[in-house]
C-alpha cells in the first residue's frame, strides 16, 4: 500500500508515465477500505487469532481478503489519452484489458453490465459481496474487485484478482455474523469464483502477468518498460510506512 502510495504521490509532484504494479501478499491480510468502519465491518480478533495483517488502502471500496490472488495497481495522470476523464470510463477501459488477458488464458470473463457504482458501500464487508460496474464476472460470479481514487489530477486504482478463493476463511474475518456461518459462507459461493475454478492449476501467477501486461500493451498501443523505485519514491515509501500504514500496531487504524 506504501509503494502504491509513493507513486501516486510523486506522479502528483513531478508526472511521470502510467505506471501497473502487479503483486502477491507475503501472508494472509485484509485491506480495508479508506471509508470503511473497521470495528463495525471486519473482525480483529479473528484476524488476531488467524495471524492476519489488517491494513487499510488508500483507495475506496470494501475489505478485501488477500491470500492466494494477484492485486494490481494503476496509476496515471488523468490527463493522459489512454484514459478518458470519467471514473466509471477509467473503470471501463482498464477491465477491458483484464478481460482480454483472462480470455487469452482461456478463461471467457465479462464486464458487469449493472451493479452499485464502484467503490460506494454496500451492506455487506467484503468487496466480493456483490458486483460493482464494469467489474470482472464470469460466469455471474465475481472474480476481481477494483477501487479508485483520485487527487490533484492523478488517479490510483487497486484491484485484487482471485486465483483461488476460500469463502470460509473469508467470512471468519468479516463482520457482521448476522446469520448462521454455514449459510454466509454458501451464499459467498454463489457470488464469487477464482480463475482456479476455471483454469489448471498449471497456470501460475507468473502467467497470469504477463498475459495481462501483454493485454495492456495491446489494448492500449503502448509498451512497458521494467522499472524500480525512484529514490524519492523509495524515500516516501519508508515515511509512510512509518507515519501511516503502521498504525495498526499502535491500535488506529
């Protein structure tokens, strides 16, 4: 969350080109939506108990449980021609290259075509609750959840994209338990599904990358070049971590 941060941060200062992360949790966590409640919407003890790290995004939406999924990041200035002006168009255009990597594995995904606007709150915790528009289904069933948010003309959107999903380890960690465990986790199912519910084990995280670099590169008529931090991206990633995103082991978060 700091790296992404840092980013949209110095594309802010002193520009820069569109930029995609594209990364794995080292373990287990929930990342919190910017608005959201935390005592009211996700279960600490639980978490605790489970050794999951709770931290909360710069980017709207609701919780999302992070275990064995591939989140993204893309941040850009609002300005550019790759993105049209409009925050449910820039939704748009970037699921469409998420699509089109999916089906380049193999894997037919659609855009939802209704849903509540993305990231405006709905009565459930997890993001994967219901479906927001132009968000990625296949078969009816979600299988990424995105948000945004956007300052100063510059915008970052984060997406978690489900290679596998446990609805059971899910629910365990999101309030409230209003209704029977069982019945809250059968009803998860119905909603969500991964791309290892559709596709062999055999594809990795790996190729899941780097088809949807290439969707991007195509979709859009743009190459990627492989970079790191800048050192001032680095030094803002530190500071954060350490004014802002540590804040759960000094109990606020």
């Amino acid at each position: 969350m700091a790296i992404d941060e840092a980013i949209f941060r110095e594309v802010q200062r002193s520009g820069g080109p569109p930029t995609i992360r594209l990364y794995g949790w080292l373990s287990p966590a929930v990342s919190v939506g910017y608005f959201q409640q935390i005592d009211r919407e996700i279960d600490l003890e639980a978490c605790r108990k489970s050794g999951v790290s709770v931290v909360r995004r710069p980017t709207g939406g609701k919780a999302v449980y992070h275990d064995d999924d591939l989140t993204y990041a893309v941040i850009a200035g609002e300005n550019t021609s790759l993105f049209p002006p409009i925050i449910l168009e820039t939704y748009r255009v970037i699921s469409q290259c998420l699509v089109q990597g999916l089906r380049d594995l193999g894997l037919e995904a659609i855009l939802a075509a209704e849903g509540r606007e993305p990231g405006k709150g709905s009565l459930d915790a997890s993001c994967f609750s219901e479906p927001s528009l132009h968000e990625l289904l296949v078969k009816g069933r979600k299988v990424c959840g995105s948000a945004q948010m956007r300052s100063r003309g510059v915008f970052l959107q984060q997406g978690s994209l489900l290679m596998s999903f446990d609805p059971e380890k899910t629910c365990d960690v999101m309030l409230p338990h209003r209704e029977p465990r069982a019945r809250q986790v059968q009803a998860l199912q119905k909603k969500v599904t991964s791309l290892y519910e559709h596709l062999p084990r055999s594809v990795t995280r790996g190729d899941v990358c780097k088809s949807l670099i290439g969707a991007f590169q195509a979709g859009w008529d743009i190459s990627f070049a492989e970079g790191s931090l800048t050192l001032e991206e680095e030094a803002l990633k530190v500071h954060l971590l350490a004014t802002k995103y540590n804040d759960l082991a000094k109990g606020k978060i």
